[in-house]
C-alpha cells in the first residue's frame, strides 16, 4: 500500500513528460542494455549469474559486449530478426514504459539513441513552471 502511495505522489510532484514520435524498429532498445544491482551498473558476468538465480527473468537477456565505461551491456532473447518482440503482449513493464523510464543512477529519465523515433519532452514548457 505503501508503495502505491509513494508512486502517485511522486506522479502528482514531478513535471509531466510525454513521449513523441514512434518505434523505428531499430532494435537498439533491446540491445546494449544496462543493469543494475545494488545501486550499480553489472560489470561482472558472476554477478549476473548470480541474479539469474534470484531473479528467473534475468534468464531472458544474455550478456553481448561491454561499453567504455566497463559496464556489460545485455540483449533480450525475444528480439526477432525483425527487430520486433516475440512476447509483445507480455513484455515487462520496463519494455512497455520505455524509453519514458528512469535511470537507476541518476533518477533522470533516459534519452533514446539518436536512431530511436521516440524522444522525452516535458508536457509544459520551462517557463511555465516558474
């Protein structure tokens, strides 16, 4: 009950974004994903290994490169060839809510790849919120 509280206040107090444009199909959503734990990103392949046994839906991702900056970026087993997803209609609520979606680090909402159709605008402009 808690929780629920806690989300729409935090909905009501923060300025309102919207997305604009739509999918591409580019795919880079699915692909060089970054998780956390504990608060920071996975760097360590016997992390992951060890959060796919807690954690069973960890199992529908696989580990595909590192960034600059070390971190290990993550592929969704249910990319097509086509770039669409096979579970559509199940997706996680990460899925379904991106790229409107917050960085664990910063608390920032994410900004899609240039390729990515969509992009975050607030609802109001700068000004109006003075």
């Amino acid at each position: 009950m808690l929780k629920w509280l806690k989300f729409y206040l935090n909905r009501l107090q923060s300025p309102g974004y919207i997305l604009k444009g739509e999918c591409k199909k580019c795919g880079r959503c699915c692909r060089n994903i970054v998780f956390f734990a504990y608060g920071n990103p996975i760097k360590d392949i016997k992390l992951f290994e060890e959060l796919k046994i807690k954690n069973k839906r960890m199992n529908l991702f696989y580990p595909s490169g590192k960034n600059e900056n070390g971190e290990i970026l993550f592929t969704c087993k249910s990319l097509l060839p086509d770039n669409c997803c096979k579970y559509y209609f199940f997706r996680s609520l990460y899925c379904r809510r991106y790229p409107l979606v917050k960085s664990l680090s910063t608390g920032k909402y994410l900004n899609p790849p240039e390729e990515c159709g969509y992009r975050v605008v607030p609802k109001k402009p700068f000004k109006d919120y003075i």
